[in-house]
C-alpha cells in the first residue's frame, strides 16, 4: 500500500460522496484496478437473486445484470490480485453474495435511521438505513455489527418480516440483522450503513474510520477520526 497516499478504485455507480469521503479520508482516486490499495463498491440497484441460485420475489426492486456482471469481474480481479474490498449498502450485499452469502430480498424496518451494536467493541451508534435487502451470512464470515433492539421485543431482529423463496419468514429469538460483516480469506468488509451521508454520519463516519483502521491497517499512521 502507498503509505502516503493509497490509491482508492470505486467499482460500480460513480458516487461523489463516497469519492469525497475517502479523498477527506487521504486516498487518491485510481481508474486502474492494479493499482488500487482498496476498491470499493458503492450503493444503488437490488442485486440479482439469479447470483445467489434464487427467483426474484414480486417485492425486488430495479437490477442492472449489466452492472452486477461487471462488478463480479471487479471482484475477482480484486481476489485474484488480493486486493482488499469495501461494499457499502448495494455494495455490501454484493460482497456478501460473492463470498457465498446469500440475501433476503425484502425487509421492513430498514428505511430509517436506527441503532446498532459493534460486537468487538459493544459500542451503539445511529446508523443511516436505507435498504430493503438485507444480507444473510454464510458461515466463513464474521458478522461485526448488527441492529439493536430497544425494546422488548423478543427477537434482536429489527424486522418483523423477512421474504425470500416466495414466502414469508418470521425472525427467531436467536435471528439478527447483520449491518457489518468481515470476510478474512478475501479481505472484504461489508457495510450495510452509509457512512457518508445522511443525519447519522456524525457517529457513522467516526464508526467506520475505526473499521478501517482495524481490517485495512495503514503502514504509518492511522486515519484520524476527526478527518
């Protein structure tokens, strides 16, 4: 990694915020895979069931093949050069899907800003919340943060409903909405929240420099979090 200025590639929708968070954040924009430090995979458009072996549900929203088919491109050029990978929202949940992950592919309860809970840390922070999928883990991977409850609810889950498969599914007492999640074999880090925008970025941005700075360690020094 350029330990001065690390060089950034955003796979995916060109997003100033994302760009203008990671320039505040002292990385360079790349347009050269090869030479990125970090790629990264921006918000936007449903992901396709047909990349997790699933039909989609009437509740799907908008898909782009086109996008998913380069950003898979994206990810396995990435992987086969071990370039570390950061999804945010869309972004995420294409992370997820191509480390083996699959999606519930509408969720309610999740168009607003809500709490969250690390647990490495067991800090709680507001998050922006803007989707309506939701990632489902597979087994290899590490889930970091997930929605808090704070109410009596017997479930942690956020959500009263999750569809997939055509039908509808209830949350269990031991179910969770996963709003981070860490892929060690491949270096990806899956963020559900946007960081860089929206009325919860003063704890969501704080929140993800750590993120960075404890799975992407720079050579030198670490990113302030008050950049």
């Amino acid at each position: 990694m350029n330990s001065e200025r690390p060089l950034v590639y955003i796979a995916g929708r060109f997003d100033p915020n994302v760009i203008g968070m990671f320039y505040d954040l002292g990385y360079r924009g790349t347009s050269d895979l090869m030479l990125a430090d970090l790629v990264v995979f921006t918000g936007g458009e449903d992901i396709d069931p047909v990349l997790y072996g699933e039909d989609p549900i009437k509740e799907c929203g908008t898909l782009n093949p086109r996008r998913d088919q380069h950003e898979v491109e994206v990810f396995n050029n990435a992987k086969n050069f071990n370039i570390p990978m950061i999804g945010i929202c869309r972004g995420a949940q294409f992370l997820n899907v191509m480390n083996g992950g699959t999606l519930w592919q509408h969720v309610d309860n999740h168009t607003m800003g809500h709490k969250a809970r690390c647990l490495l840390t067991g800090e709680i922070i507001t998050v922006t919340s803007t989707h309506h999928q939701m990632m489902r883990p597979p087994e290899s991977a590490e889930v970091v943060m997930i929605a808090h409850q704070d109410s009596n609810r017997d479930t942690p889950s956020l959500c009263t409903t999750k569809l997939a498969d055509k039908c509808t599914q209830y949350p269990g007492l031991a179910d969770c909405d996963p709003e981070v999640v860490w892929f060690e074999k491949t270096k990806c880090l899956c963020v559900q929240f946007h960081p860089e925008y929206g009325s919860a970025k003063q704890s969501c941005l704080p929140y993800f420099i750590r993120l960075l700075n404890n799975f992407f360690p720079r050579e030198e020094n670490s990113i302030c979090a008050d950049s």
